[in-house]
C-alpha cells in the first residue's frame, strides 16, 4: 500500500458526460501528480501540482483540468468523454521532487 | 526531449531462470534520475528503485539488481532466480534533476511471465 488513495476505483460512464477522480496523497506529500494509462499511449503525465498549485502541465487535453485543495487532495475532471479517454488514470504523490508514490487507479470506462 | 524505450514489449521465462529488462534512454539534460516501477495484474504501480545520474554505482536489493551505465545510455534490471509472483509489467521511468520540473517520463513496459 502506497499510502495514495484515489476514488472511484472504477468508473462506466457514457460519451459526453462529465467525471470527477479523486485523490488523496500520501500523509506529508506536497506534490500531487495524475497520469493516463492506455493501451496506445502508455503512461503519459497529464498535469502536477504542488501545495495547490499548478506546477506543470503534460499532455492534458483542454477538455480535462485538475485541482489541488487546501487539504492537498486533488480532483481530475474530466468532461465531454469520448470513448478514447477509456484508460487507467493514476495519481501519484512525492515529497518535493522525490521518487513519485502511486495510487491504485481509477478505470474510466466511456460507452 | 525525453525519451525511454524498452525494446522488450512481453518476455517469458520460467520460474527460477535469471531475466534482464532493458531499458534505454535519451535526455539532454546532465543530471537526471531512473526510475523502475512495477505494475503486478492488480494494476497499482509500485515503485521499485530510483538512481541518480551521477551515480553509477550497480544496485542490488535481494534477487533484484541494476545495471546503469552512462556511456550507454542503460539502466538494465535484472531479476535472478524469478519467480511467478514476479510476472508483471516493468516500466523504466525517467524525469530531470532540475527542481521544480520532476514529472516522469515512461517507457511503454516490459510484459514479465514467469511460469511454474
């Protein structure tokens, strides 16, 4: 166990909808990150921030944004699925620019 | 740019043989960091070691041990007398030293299978 939390762990929604995914990080860890795991693409990094700002930015779709709360959690909304956003999404957690810790996922499933 | 490949897409092996993931990488930047993760079929990502650019010293952590060279642009991980529960999927990672800019990147993943 990581110590990063994130829900839902999976997620079926339709085309055009709009999903929130939340993450909690490790007790201590400043820095939020989420990535998006598919199956064309790998593991790409979508967006960091650190102790709630936004600290730099991937390959995030405009559809897409992110926050990060004072409590540090940090929410990724996603919004006018496709079907191509069907894919693991990972937030991951650091102290400073250390090793990043990841949590379980989130499965986005877009019908 | 960045870049990490790993050539190796799906590896088997039986249990007990020694198996080598190879990992090469690309960057301008002088100093940077390696990163091993592993991704078991439950799907968390675990992380398994970090290395740091200028230190080229080989690690070895129980039946898992790196090779990172510089000249080749390699960070290899070997694992020795492999196990099933070693069957996963091994992602290479790699992300500048510079402060303030510490997003990863990933190569696409070696696919480990260790059969009884």
């Amino acid at each position: 166990d990581s110590g990063v939390t994130q829900t839902p762990k999976h997620l079926i929604t339709a085309t055009g909808q709009r999903v929130t995914l939340r993450c909690s990080p490790r007790s201590g860890d400043l820095s939020v990150y989420w990535y998006q795991q598919s199956l064309d693409q790998g593991l790409q990094f979508l967006i960091q921030y650190y102790n709630g700002e936004e600290r730099a930015k991937g390959n995030i779709l405009e559809r897409f944004s992110a926050q990060q709360f004072p409590d540090l959690h940090s929410e990724l909304n996603l919004s006018s699925l496709e079907l191509g956003d069907s894919a693991l999404y990972f937030c991951a957690s650091s102290v400073t620019d250390n090793e990043q810790f990841f949590g379980p996922g989130t499965r986005l499933t877009v019908l | 740019a960045q870049k990490v490949t790993q050539a190796q897409t799906e590896i088997s092996v039986v249990e007990k043989e020694d198996v080598t993931l190879d990992c090469v990488y690309e960057t301008r930047d002088t100093t940077y960091y390696l990163f091993w993760y592993k991704q078991p079929p439950s799907g968390e990502l675990v992380f398994l070691i970090r290395r740091n650019s200028f230190d080229e010293q080989n690690e070895i952590s129980g039946r898992y041990s790196w090779n990172f060279q510089k000249s080749t642009s390699s960070f290899n991980f070997t694992i020795t007398a492999s196990q099933v529960v070693d069957s996963a999927v091994y992602f290479c990672a790699l992300r500048p030293a510079n402060s303030g800019y510490s997003t990863l990147t990933f190569g696409k993943g070696t696919m480990l299978l260790v059969s009884p």
